[in-house]
C-alpha cells in the first residue's frame, strides 16, 4: 500500500520521497507492516504512537540491515508518521 501511495504522489520532491520511504521502512513498517489494514484499529495506532514517545519501537537500521530499537521519539516529530499512515489508510 505505501509503494502505491508514493506512486499516486508525483509533485513530491526527491527529499520528501526519501524522508517518507526512511520513515516508513524505519519505523513504520518494523511495527505495523504485517498487519493487514482490516484488523488495524485506531487502538493499535495509539499504542504505537505512545511506544514512540515513551520508549521507542523497533526500527529498521539501514546501515547494519537489521532490527534494533529506537530512542524515544519528541511529539513534535511524530506529525510525519502520521501524515503517512494517515494518507496510506485513507
């Protein structure tokens, strides 16, 4: 669903599309990406948005191409997971 979502989003610019892709493969996708949108509910995405900025959630580590877990994230900085969880499940 996101490599469709990108797709329909061709006015993006090159560093918006790679912070998007860094987001979801890093973040996104280690934590949620099994499920199917179905049985997602508006719960699973709150406990996930308080595990990033309580603890920190598994995240995808480009350079060593394995799962570790991130540090907390700020409340300021969650708007774009949101912003591309929310534009995929539209």
């Amino acid at each position: 669903m996101f490599a469709k979502h990108l797709e329909n989003k061709p006015e993006l610019k090159p560093s918006t599309r790679e912070n998007y892709l860094y987001l979801y493969e890093g973040y996104i996708s280690p934590n949620l990406g099994k499920r199917t949108v179905d049985p997602l509910r508006y719960s699973d995405l709150r406990s996930f948005y308080i595990k990033m900025v309580t603890s920190g959630v598994k995240m995808w580590d480009r350079k060593t191409g394995r799962l570790c877990q991130s540090r907390p994230f700020r409340v300021s900085s969650m708007g774009m997971i949101h912003s591309i969880l929310h534009s995929v499940l539209q």
